[in-house]
C-alpha cells in the first residue's frame, strides 16, 4: 500500500479532476488515507471550497496498468452524515 498512497498523495489533484472536471485548478488537502476492503479510502477537502461540499471520501482502486480510479465518492453532508454522491 506504501507505494500505492505515495502515487495518491503525488497525485490527487488529477485524481480529483477526472471526477470534477468543472472545478480543475482545485487544490485537494488529504486528510486521512486507509485501507478500505474495496480500495484505498481518501479523505480530502477542496480548496477554494466550489465542488458542493466540504469534503469527501473517495475510494480507489488500482487498475491493471497502476492507474488510480475512484470507484465510489461519498460526500460530507451538513448534518454529518456520509453520502454517495457517485460510483465509478
């Protein structure tokens, strides 16, 4: 996983456009990344905050060719719970 959550942390900002293509040039802050049984979970928050929520979960996975796909995005509601918002 150690090399996994290296590709990530190098290149969330990509990972992130592919799903939100209206908010390229976004920064992507992570705060949490773990093992999750379907993938690599990714905590993060877009700055400026323009996506619709503050922050999200992505899970990923790794494709044959190492490339890094989001497979479910779940989004922070303001009451505190989780949502899916997408699947991949």
């Amino acid at each position: 996983m150690k090399e996994q959550e290296q590709y990530i942390r190098d290149n969330i900002t990509s990972i992130a456009e592919e799903a939100f293509p209206d908010n390229i040039g976004n920064e992507w802050i992570i705060h949490n990344i773990l093992e999750h049984p379907k993938g690599i979970e990714v905590e993060v928050e877009p700055r400026p905050d323009d996506v619709g929520y503050s922050r999200f979960r992505f899970i990923i996975e790794f494709s044959a060719s190492d490339s890094a796909v989001i497979t479910y995005c779940y989004c922070l509601e303001d009451t505190g719970e989780w949502d899916l918002l997408f699947t991949g």
